[in-house]
C-alpha cells in the first residue's frame, strides 16, 4: 500500500510549547473516523492529551462527520485513546506529574500500512518573550533565505 499525504498539523504547539520529547501513537478510530481522516477532514486545534487509568487518550480532537455514514456516523469531537507502551506511557505519567509540562498532539498522519497515527509529544509551555524570540528566529531567517536568492 503506498503511503498517504494526509498530515494534517497543530501548528499552535510549536508556537505556544517548547518540545521535550516525542512519541508515535495509534489511535483507536470507529470506521467512519478513518474515512474521515482519509480525506483529510480532520483538525487537531484546541487539542491535549491526558492519562487516565494508565491509559492516553486525546480530548476535542476534530474528526468531521463521514458525508456517506448512515446513522453509524461518530460523534465530531468525542474523546480517543491512543496506542502506546507501558514505557512510554510511565515516561508521560512521570512528566505529567511534575509542574508546567503537557502532552500535546503535534501531527496526525497515515502511515505506509494504511493506519492512522499522532505524533504527540512531552511539552512545556513557552512564556512570552519566548514566544516574540521565535518570531524574531523566525524572520531573521526569511530574511537570511531572501539575501540568499539575490
């Protein structure tokens, strides 16, 4: 099965979050879900993840009604477990646990078998003068890369 071009981004949590560590995790999808996300009706804004009961799951995660279910159709922003092992899962608890750090999704794809995966990651929140630091990195390099082409 060739792979998909479904990468659908949370592009807020490079912004707002400095990166720790990240993590690959399978989603646990009903069947309209995966045909949603197959045609990459899907968003992963105003999203987070959290333990419970030693499992992950993703809450307001946006996956859009599937146009030809029937009354079978998922709920649009229901909350999803994640697939991940024990360790990584106690890695997260253990961050989890310690003050100012999230686990936040940064990317929802389809891999080369057909499945979908998140790629979510340990985090910690930017404060803002971090934040104006990266749109200064940010435009000092456009500028960079304009000079370039001169």
């Amino acid at each position: 099965m060739k792979a998909s071009n479904i990468n659908i981004k949370n592009k807020r949590a490079t912004f707002d979050y400095e990166i720790i560590e990240t993590f690959v995790a399978g989603i646990v999808l009903s069947g309209t879900e995966i045909k949603s996300i197959r045609l990459g009706k899907a968003g992963l804004s105003d999203t987070f993840c959290y333990i419970n009961n030693g499992e992950v799951w993703i809450k307001n995660m946006y996956v859009a009604e599937y146009a030809f279910g029937s009354y079978n159709n998922h709920q649009i922003r229901r909350d999803r477990k994640l697939l991940l092992t024990k360790k990584e899962i106690a890695k997260m608890q253990k961050y989890n646990q310690l003050s100012g750090f999230t686990i936040v999704p940064l990317k929802l794809f389809i891999n080369d078998k057909g499945l979908a995966k998140l790629s979510v990651a340990i985090a910690r929140g930017k404060k803002e003068y971090d934040k104006r630091q990266s749109i200064k990195e940010r435009e000092d390099k456009r500028m960079m890369d304009r000079a370039m082409k001169k």
